[in-house]
C-alpha cells in the first residue's frame, strides 16, 4: 500500500427517538443539535476527505443545514437511510466518492468522540484489518438464553469489550462484507460484526476520551457535563501587568486631591486637570496593560473640557476602555511619595473611592504613602509623584 488510505466518513443519524419526543439527533445538546457534535468532529479533521450522512427523509434537509453549518470545508452528502441500520450505512457509503479508500461509520448518538481517537483507529485499517474504538466491560456479563429468566452462564469480563464507534475499514472489506451479509440474510447492528464474519481482523482502540451513546436523558446532562468540562480546558486565561508613573508640582492655594478624595492642605499639586496624581498615574497603568498609549493621547492637557476635572472620571474612562477590550481588573498597587501632607489618617478612604471607581473589591487595591527622606523634588517638597501597576485579567474561549 502506498501512502495513507483516503478516508470517508459514514455518520449514522437515523431513528426517531421516542424517548425524547423528536429525532434523537436533533435533540439539543451543549446548545447544539445532537448530531452536530460527530459532524463537526469528521468535518473538521483534515484526514477525512468527505462525509456522507445517513437519516430519515424527513430529516435530510435539517442534516443538510447542519452539515454547512458544522463541516463548511467538506464534501457532505445528506441520503435518505434504509429500513435497518445496516442498510443505512450501506446507503452511506455507497454516497462517498470512489476517492474514499477507507471509511469510518461513527453513531451520530455519540458526540463525545475525539478526533485523536479517531486517528488511533484509522492507523490501523488496511487491507483485511478494520479498527473499531472499544472499552473494557466493567460490569459482569451474564448469558440468558431468549425466552429464558435464568442465566446460562457468566462471561469471562476480560475477555469483553463494549464496541463504540467509529469502526472503520477498507471500502472494498465493507463492500465485501454488506454483500455477504445480504446474501446470508443477516442483520447486524455493528459494522464490524459483518467484517469479522468474513474473515477480516477487527482490532480494538479504546478511546482516550468518553464517548458513550446518548440515548436516555440522564446521558444527554452526562454528555452536556462532559462537554462544559472540555470547553472549560480549552478557556484561555491572558493576564496583563501595566505600569504608570506621574508627578506634580505642588504649590500654595491649589486643593490637594489624591485618590479622588480632597485632603485639607494649605498647597496642593498643579496642573491642567485636579492634577490627581494617584488618579493619573492608574490610569497609565490601566492603559498601559492593554498597550492603549498613555493619558495624554486620550485625555489631552490642552482640552477645555478636562480643565479642573475629576480625574476620577477619566480613571473610570480608562477601565471603560479595558473592559470593552475584554479585560477585567484583577488588582492595583499604588505608592504614592510626598514628605507632606501626612497621607496615613487618609489612606482608607482613598482606597475605598478608587475600588468604587474601578468596580472592584476594596481588598483588590492597595494604596501605600512614602516620603524620600527629604531626598529630591518629593523630598524637599516641591512636588508629589505616584507610581502604580495594575492586573488585569482576560480570559477567552478558543
Ligand atoms: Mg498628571
């Protein structure tokens, strides 16, 4: 053989399933049809070239919307299947182009299915030798003979295997196979039962993932728990660290305004704005994080309308901004340094109006007073600077 067999993808979706009141694999699961879980699996793999789908003719239209919407890069072709299982497979495959070398026939019943799974099974299908995705029994199998209440015997349950699906092999083993079956009048449930019959070798796979049939409605919550858990897997969470640093220079008869919160003070910082520089220094932080440039490109110094502002409103400006790139504060530090005013008796109020700023907790946000020891433009009191980082935190759904 050379190079890999061309795969085609048989999904079974017949049986109109009374216990749910609808075609089973229309019944909604993890806010899709049933069905449209294997569809997007197959349709999705690059290994499988095309996908025919077997249902009841009243349902071949919905199959087909299913098919675009779920599988939009692959050839699917949607048939009317037949009285019996067997016979809709067999219509299956007989929808697949003579390109397809080999199929895989999956139970549109069982979403779960993994495509690493799938590819496991499909390395082992050649010539005479099919592949069927299978699990150890864990409960013990007793023999009761048909129309008996009494058991024959109890199996040997390490020799048993549950068959799932896909099983898949040769299409010429599958031709050969339906032809036999339908001379000998036999009627399988299970594809690979029909191959075995003629000879071929079946090997098991058992999958890496769960993938039982959902046919009760306590499988389709077990299916939707699984499904949650797998997407909750795949959530990617992206954390963000910005930094943001700004100074004033303080002089006589200017309120002192830090943290929105106006301290009594004979001097305070001057500027364009309230010249908050716990406010100002945040909100680079905040910006900075989301690479979205400083507060100057946003909130510029020349602007009529931020002259005296509150510069509180422009920190709730700057988290408006993070939010719609979808991000959310996870915590903020701020240190500010200034020889005086005390800050100490301030300190918790200023925290609790910068965390309803910031809609976060009080506990998230951390303010912290320093002097510089008499040290420089802080010290000498000539000016007050703030330095802040904040966390910020977005996750997203791949
Ligand atoms: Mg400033």
């Amino acid at each position: 053989m050379s190079g890999p067999l061309v795969f085609g993808a048989v999904i079974v979706a017949a049986g109109r399933g009374v216990r749910f009141g609808r075609p089973k694999q229309l019944v909604a699961v993890g806010g899709r049809p049933l069905v449209a879980w294997s569809i997007e699996t197959f349709g999705t793999m690059p290994e499988i070239a095309e996908l025919a789908i077997a249902t009841e003719p009243e349902s071949v239209a919905a199959l087909q919307e299913l098919a675009e919407r779920y599988a939009p890069a692959r050839a699917v072709r949607v048939v009317a299947g037949g009285a019996t299982r067997q016979a809709s497979v067999a219509r299956g495959i007989a929808a697949l182009s003579a390109t397809c070398e080999a199929v895989a026939i999956h139970d549109g019943a069982r979403p779960l299915v993994l495509a690493d799974d799938v590819r496991r099974a499909m390395a082992q299908v050649g010539a005479g030798q099919a592949a069927v995705l299978a699990a150890p029994v864990v409960d013990t199998i007793k023999r009761v003979p048909r129309d008996a209440a009494t058991v024959a015997e109890t199996l040997d349950r390490a020799e048993l295997w549950a068959a799932q699906t896909p099983q898949l092999a040769t299409r010429a083993d599958l031709e050969r196979a339906h032809a036999a079956a339908a001379r000998d009048g036999i009627d399988a449930t299970d594809d690979t039962a029909l191959l075995e019959r003629i000879g071929v070798r079946v090997v098991v796979v058992p999958p890496s993932g769960e993938n039982f049939k959902v046919t009760l409605r306590a499988d389709r919550e077990l299916a939707e728990s699984v499904l949650r858990e797998r997407a909750g897997e795949r959530a990617r969470v992206e954390y963000r660290v910005g930094h943001g640093f700004d100074a004033h220079r303080l002089v006589e008869g200017r309120p002192f305004v830090l943290g929105g919160i106006e301290i009594p003070c004979a001097f305070g910082p001057l500027g364009h704005s309230d010249a908050d520089v716990l406010a100002h220094a945040l909100s680079d932080a905040i910006l900075g994080a989301c690479a979205l440039g400083d507060l100057g490109a946003h909130f510029p110094d020349i602007d009529p309308q931020w002259k005296g502002a509150d510069s509180m409103r422009m920190l709730e400006a700057c988290v408006a901004m993070a939010a719609a790139g979808g991000y959310t504060l996870a915590n903020v530090d701020v240190t500010v340094v200034v020889e005086r005013p005390r800050l100490a008796p301030h300190l918790a109020a200023i925290r609790a109006r910068v965390a309803a700023s910031l809609r976060i907790e009080r506990d998230l946000v951390s303010v912290k007073a320093k002097t510089s020891e008499g040290m420089g433009y802080t010290g000498d009191g000539t000016g007050i600077a703030a330095y802040a980082v904040a966390g910020l935190v977005r996750s997203e759904r791949r």
